[in-house]
C-alpha cells in the first residue's frame, strides 16, 4: 500500500501492484526492470539477483532487486516456467518528453499458459490454456495454444473427465469460473497447473464472435468466451491470429485416459519423461516444428472412422511407392520454418524483419513442394497439391521490401531495401552526399589554411567537428572557426557551414530510420491480412510432413500397411513387434508374435517367466491398434484389425501422487475403470493383477476380474499373470484361451525364448530370473528349499498363519525325506552346493567369477557346520 511519505514513483507503483497481487510486477524505471517489495526479495532468491535496497537512509528501506530490459525474456521464462505469472510494466512516454512522473502501464501479463515456447527445445511441444466452465450438465471446456492460435472445445459430464483431459492435454494453466473443492485444489496443485479466474471484458469484441461462430453447444461457447476474454486481458494486443474454434466430443476418437498414453509410453518415456523411448521418437521423421505438434495430436487422438484412415492411409502408401517424390518433398519440407508460429508473432506485433524473411523463404518452397506432387503419378498426392494457395504474393513482398541480412532490431534501421520508397531514398542520398561534402570541406580547409593534417570527423557527444594539432594552432582562421573542444594534443573548432551541414546530415539519419521503422510496420500489417490463409497453408504442410515421416518409417523398418473390417472384432496379427522395442534391439534380434484372436476368444490368458516378454507382447498388440488408427503403417507382416474405441491398461506397479492412491489402490481404480467403462470393441490389457495384496486376495480378485470381463464385458483381453492356478479357467470360460511365452533350461541357465506358445506355462521360473539378477546364493537356496516345501505341502493343505510361518525355521518339514545313510554323509548345505556344481555353466563364467563362486561355497559350508 502506498503511504504518505513515499515518493511519487513508489505511489505509481503500489497502485498498480494493488490490479496485479498475484503477479510479479516488473516496474521499467530506465534500462531496468525493477522488483519492489516482497516481489524483490522473492524474485531475488529464485533468480539469483542482488537484493539491495531502496530509500536507504529512511527508517523502513523498500528491498529491490532489477534486471536489464534487453534480457528480461529469459528471467520472465524462468518464473512463468515455475507457476508464477510476471506483469510487465513499460513507460508509456518518452521520459525526456515526460511531465512530470513518467506515465506507464501494463503491456502485457504472462503466464503459464500464456507464455510463447520460442526455443528449439519447445519447437515440437504446445503450450496450452485452458478455460473450464462449470453449467447445471457438466462443464464446457476449451484450450488453446497462443503462439499458433489454435481452439479446440468440448463438454464433459463430470470433474473426473476434466482432469483427465487436464492431464492428457498437459496443461500449464486453467481459468476456472467457479470455486474448487479441496480435493479438486489438490489435484490442481499436485498436477501443477496454475488455477487463475476469468477476467470480466466490457462491450462486444471483434475477436470473440469470430472464434466462436460455428459453436452450438452453450457451455462450449463459454469456454471459448472466458478463454478468449483471459487472453484479450492479459496479452493487451491484437490476437488476429486466433483461429475459429473447433469442437469435439470425446468420444470422437479412440479413447485412452492420460494412464494409458503414460502406460503405453505414446508421447516420453515413463522412466526419463524425454523423447527417446516413446512411440512419438519412433515415428517422429518430421522436418519442421509444425508437423512435430501435429503427430503428437494425432497419437493422443487416433481416428474411429475407417474412411478417414484410409484416406491418411493412401497419402502414405503415394509417397512409399513414389521415392523421388518424396525426397524431394523432404528437402523443400526442410527449409519450411514454423508458419503458425510465425503468424502468431505477426499478429502480436514482435516479429522482426529475419522472421518475415523466414517466412517468405518458406512460402519460397512452397511451389518446389507443389511440383513434386504433381509431377507423381499419384492421384492422391495431386489432388493434395491442388488444394494448397501457395501465397506467391506475400513471398514476393516481403522478399522485394526487406534486405536480405537485415538487423535483429527494427528500430535501427538499416531494413528496407533501395527503390522501395522514394523519400527513403533522398534521405539516403542526403547522408551519402553529405559524406562526400565532408571529405570535400576537409580537402577545401587544409587548402585554405595550410594546414596539412586537419581533420573532419565526428563523435556521437560532440557531432562534428574540424580538428587541428597543436603545433598548427595558429594557423587557425579564428574569423571562421570557433572552439568547441579542447584535447591533449589538438584543438576541435566548428564553423557555421558544418554546423548547418551538420543538423542536415543528423535529420536525415533520424528521419531515415523512423520511416524504415513505418514501413516495415506498413509490411507487417500487410501480411497480417494474409494469417488466416498462412495458418491454413500451416496446417496443410504439417500433414504433408507426417506423411512422409510415416512413409519413410514404414520403408526404414519393414512395416505392412494394415487393414480394418468393422462387421466383428476379430484380431489377426501376423509376426507382430513391438516398434520401441525392436528399435532399440540390433537388427534382425526381435522375435515377432502373431495376435489371433476370433469370434471364439475374447481373452489371452498369459504365463510365462518375468522378463521373457508377456509385457512386451501385450503392449505391441495396444501400439500396433493405435498407429493403425493413426493413419501409420505398422510393425507387422499382416494387420488385419477391428476399430478400437477405447483402449484399458493396469500395466506397472506405482503410487499415483497427484490423487494420493497407493499401489494397490491404483491397480483397483485402473481394473475398475476397464470394468465399469470397457465395451465390447474395447481393447484391453492387464498386467498382474491382484498382485498388490496377499497372495489368495490377490488370486481371488484375479479370477473374479478374467470372469466378469467374459462374461459381462466381452472386450478383447490380453491378461498376463503369475497366478497358474487361473490356467484352469479356460474349462469353465470357453472364450478364454491359455497362451505362454516359451522357456527352457539349458545347463542349469535359463533362456528366453520370447515365443508366444498355446496352453499354460509349465513353471514361473521366478528363483531363475532372482539369479540372473544376481541375488545371493544362501537366498537362492533358501528361496529354491521353500519353493520345494510349498509344492510339497500344497498351498491348499498350509494351516493358519502360525503353521505356515514355520516354513521359516530350520525345524520346518523337508520337501522330500532323506535316509539315515543320507543323512550321515552329505548335508542340506552340501547337497547344495553340489547342485550348483553339476549346474554350473564354465563357458559363460570368467576366472575371477569362478574363484568368487568357489569362495561362497567355502563360506556356505562353513556356515552350515
């Protein structure tokens, strides 16, 4: 609050701090942004500034801390990019103009969803808003990404599908009109997203009507008012470039809730979060930052019309069978920049004179693209390029107005080319003569006064000037000449001829840059008029570019084309990989797997050691369904498939954070939602449930999921399980079906084969794969000597907890009984350690491994006695 005694300054800057409390205000006092207050010493400790302080000598100095305005950009990034919004506060006047305080104001509010990704590393991400409002149906929800100016809207039932699509959406920010529950606080604040509230626009505005005119639905066209309305408030400028807002239903497209693309790894790695590892870096072959964006949406939104993904679908099968064609799209693709990017740029006003360069040599490609096309014998690639306005104007305009190196700055001038203006020009021939006058008057002066090393020259704080030496001092004409400086060694003088050719030269110059400034201003509002037509031709390049990345995939790695029938949901496979995976394995080392599931099964019952695969099969089978019904080819040698409409998972063991479930409670909540929402064109996959509790709840809850998913459901099933008493289910559920990934033994080692094989598994191998781990020989041994007491027994015949626990003590009953000669001669320890010799493969061990083992022998032994 601004108190009597502080300075008219600081009173200007609490009133504005007073619109703007849960921003940090950067205060523009000269070349400096300055933090005041609690913004000082909080912007100090996150931005590692020098906390100093203002009106030292008061009793109650104001903390401050300023950075330089050239770099303000990087300082704001790193505030908004923690959750915090940044209000910029700029002079609205020349301060040497001013009377008085120097009026300002606020420029511009950004915030997390506002902020514009402008780095390389941000090229292919989108950053968005959204807006959610809260209606007596539901909520009507709308996002957008800023720096392209795309709007997407939709209307959900419940909270429940909001966050989901919260979280699928990645969004930074949401304008909520209404209040939170704590727990809906929660999860806003566990997920990170930044909660802000609508601001309230007076009058009609030109931008609103134009987003929302094709929006039917009322909850809808709030969203996109109040979404709108946050952005005309906070950015304070033209937002020419937002574009007419498109809804969607939900349930347009294939259905997978953030779990599941987290699960399935379609966009990072569920372990590093990046790119690699994902299917997003398998397919990823676009070119430019555009078409990046769009496959992502593509992989978070796969098709369910098989029209539609036939006609993706013969785009790609044009450009793998017409190879020139497509190399040569690539190397145009190449010098394409980000066309809705720049547009939004334009739009703002803050796009400088390299950027409209980049996007004429852009539009410069356009026709070369456009050739290409033609050129195939393709009617699919020509009636493509048929559709595209390759703005043959704009590119030529920009090209013919601006230099072709000019300057970062556009205040400086130093931009516009020769020819393009007539007064520009005169202004420019007026400072190239005047230097030529110059050197003239200096050849004229030292005739005239004898003087052979006098200078004319000038300096930015003096202007121009006649210099002599010293020792010539008085052969000065003092009748003409006036003293201006004094230096060490010579004189300055300035006579009225200079002095009048020196305010001609100066107008010039200042003239000269202010009209290369408007008519680079001119330029800019001239192709604004072009932003709709740009973003369109953005759009059109973006897919052309995910094309040829499938394309070229699908060519680079063997992948079919793969076809759909919609009269049932049969499933057939043919040597089915898994893309990520097989990537990732040297060549030829993966073993595909056929997935054939007919009317008669509806779900795959999995056994099979841990790691030989079950994992890997299941997923391969959920990522071939959704390229497929993302236009892509996909890693098989046949595909013939149903139209997924929803795809499940329960794959992983992990605490969900952002609701506070643990463990166990996530893998119920994940089956539940299969089992509540799953239909019978619905794929789902399930991966060891029931194992988060005790071993009979967790058989239990298996059994009971497998017979309601057949019974009620009828969803196509990939269930993997460590349970074999559940094998048995398929005498009883006859459209369930047994399969297991193969396994052998060869000299006590145990080899994957990585082969899916009809019926149940034999064993689980699990005190095998605890070995290759590396685990300890004493707990191997005992794990293997309780492994034999418990198929002794039966897990049937085991009494009550304190009856089992006696598996534990050396007391406990052995497996199989010895005899007294038995006995006497070879111990449980010897015993042993003798079946690990005869199982001992030597090739696979070195020396020192050897001599390692043969020392835990000793110390086994020793143990035992």
């Amino acid at each position: 609050m601004a108190k009597s005694s502080t300075t008219p300054m600081m009173e200007q800057y609490y009133d504005i701090k007073k619109q703007y409390p849960d921003a940090f205000l950067f205060y523009r006092v000269g070349d400096f942004y300055e933090l005041f207050e609690d913004d000082a010493v909080k912007g100090a400790q996150i931005l590692e500034l020098t906390l100093t302080h203002r009106s030292n000598k008061t009793k109650n100095p104001i903390p401050m801390a300023g950075v330089p305005h050239l770099a303000v950009d990087s300082y704001v990034n790193t505030l908004v990019e923690k959750g915090y919004k940044v209000a910029l506060c700029e002079q609205l006047e020349d301060p040497k103009k001013a009377k008085g305080m120097v009026k300002r104001g606020i420029i511009q509010l950004v915030t997390p969803g506002t902020m514009m990704a402008e780095g390389p590393n941000e090229a292919k991400e989108s950053n968005y808003l959204t807006s959610v409002v809260t209606t007596n149906s539901g909520f009507g929800l709308a996002y957008s990404d800023l720096s392209t100016g795309e709007i997407y809207t939709t209307h959900l039932k419940d909270f429940a599908a909001v966050s989901n699509e919260l979280l699928s959406l990645r969004t930074r920010e949401v304008v909520y009109n209404g209040p939170l529950t704590a727990q809906n606080q929660d999860f806003m604040h566990k997920a990170n997203i930044t909660v802000s509230k609508p601001t309230p626009l007076e009058g009609e505005h030109a931008e609103i009507s134009y987003v929302e005119q094709n929006l039917k639905n009322h909850a809808e066209r709030q969203a996109a008012e109040q979404l709108v309305g946050y952005l005309l408030t906070t950015q304070k400028r033209s937002l020419a470039h937002l574009q007419i807002a498109k809804s969607y239903e939900v349930n347009q497209y294939l259905q997978m809730s953030h779990t599941v693309q987290n699960n399935l790894e379609l966009i990072s790695s569920a372990k590093t979060g990046k790119k690699m590892g994902s299917l997003f870096w398998v397919l990823d072959k676009t070119h430019t930052a555009m078409g990046g964006r769009l496959l992502k949406r593509w992989l978070s939104r796969p098709l369910l019309s098989i029209e539609e993904i036939n006609k993706r679908q013969e785009m790609v099968q044009s450009l793998l069978d017409n190879y020139f064609t497509r190399e040569n799209v690539i190397d145009a693709l190449k010098g394409v920049y980000d066309l809705e990017r720049l547009t939004g740029r334009i739009a703002f006003g803050n796009v400088n004179a390299r950027e409209l360069l980049q996007l004429s040599r852009s539009l410069q490609a356009v026709p070369v693209i456009l050739d290409a096309l033609k050129q195939s014998d393709s009617t699919e690639l020509k009636d493509f390029a048929d559709k595209i306005d390759p703005l043959k104007g704009v590119a030529e305009l920009i090209s013919t107005t601006l230099v072709k190196d000019p300057p970062i700055l556009t205040t400086e001038g130093g931009l516009i080319q020769d020819g393009v203006d007539a007064q520009l020009d005169r202004y420019r021939d007026a400072m190239n003569n005047g230097k030529k006058w110059l050197a003239q008057m200096e050849a004229d002066e030292r005739e005239k006064t004898g003087i052979e090393n006098l200078k004319v020259g000038y300096n930015k704080v003096f202007g121009y000037y006649i210099q002599v030496s010293n020792g010539n001092k008085s052969k000065v004409p003092l009748d003409r000449y006036t003293r201006k400086q004094t230096l060490t060694n010579a004189e300055r003088y300035i006579t009225p001829e200079l002095k009048e050719h020196e305010n001609l030269i100066m107008e010039a110059q200042t003239r000269s840059t202010d009209l290369e400034y408007d008519l680079f201003v001119k330029l800019r509002e001239e192709v604004k008029k072009y932003i709709p037509a740009l973003q369109k031709l953005g759009n059109q390049l973006a897919a052309l570019d995910v094309y040829t990345g499938f394309a070229t995939v699908a060519e680079e790695n063997n992948y079919c084309r793969p076809s759909f029938h919609s009269a049932n949901q049969n499933i057939d496979v043919v040597g089915g990989r898994h893309p990520v995976v097989e990537k990732v394995m040297t060549a030829g080392s993966y073993i595909p797997n056929d997935v054939k599931m007919a009317d008669d099964t509806d779900i795959y019952l999995i056994t099979g050691p841990n790691m030989s695969g079950k994992s890997t099969y299941m997923r391969q089978m959920a990522l071939i369904a959704i390229m497929a019904q993302v236009g892509s080819f996909v890693p098989a040698d046949s595909a013939d498939l149903p139209i997924f409409d929803q795809i499940f998972t329960r794959i992983g063991a992990a605490d969900d954070l952002i609701s506070g479930k643990s463990t166990f409670m996530v893998e119920m909540s994940e089956a539940n939602e299969a089992l509540q929402y799953a239909t019978k064109r619905s794929l789902v996959l399930f991966d060891e449930i029931g194992r988060g509790t005790a071993t009979y709840d967790g058989m239990a809850l298996a059994g009971a999921i497998v017979k309601y998913l057949h019974d009620k459901v009828g969803a196509k099933t990939l269930f993997a399980t460590h349970y074999h008493e559940l094998t048995d289910l398929d005498k009883t559920l006859h459209h369930l079906k047994n399969i297991h990934v193969g396994a052998t033994e060869e000299n006590g080692k145990l080899i994957f084969l990585h082969k899916i094989l009809p019926g149940p598994a034999d064993q689980s191998y699990g005190i095998h794969v605890a070995q290759l781990a590396g685990l300890p020989h004493r707990v191997l041994r005992e794990a293997t000597k309780l492994l034999k007491r418990l198929e002794a027994q039966g897990a049937s015949e085991l009494g009550p907890a304190s009856e089992q626990l006696n598996l534990f003590t050396e007391n406990a009953p052995e497996a199989e009984e010895t005899t007294d000669d038995e006995a006497e001669t070879v111990s449980n320890a010897e015993k042993d350690v003798l079946d690990q010799i005869s199982n001992l493969y030597l090739a696979d061990k070195t020396p020192l491994q050897i001599m390692q083992m043969v020392a835990d022998w000793q110390q086994d032994l020793k143990d035992d006695e």
